[in-house]
C-alpha cells in the first residue's frame, strides 16, 4: 500500500460506509413509493 497512509484508509472507508447508506435509503424510499404505488 504505497503512498497510502492511515488517514487516507479511513477517509475511503467512510466515503464507502455512506455511499451504503445512501445506497440503502435510496432503496427504502423506491421500496416505500412501491408499496404506495401498490395500495392505491
């Protein structure tokens, strides 16, 4: 791992960690529409 250090790891890995969450919320809320879609 040349010309990374420690703090540049943890910078990608909460860059990493929130594109998830993102990721996730982003689901929820298609999943919640679908549901919405679907009961009308």
């Amino acid at each position: 791992m040349v010309g990374l250090d420690w703090d540049t790891v943890g910078c990608a890995v909460d860059m990493v960690g929130r594109l998830k969450d993102m990721i996730g919320l982003a689901r929820d809320m298609i999943g919640l529409g679908e549901n919405m879609v679907g009961y009308t």
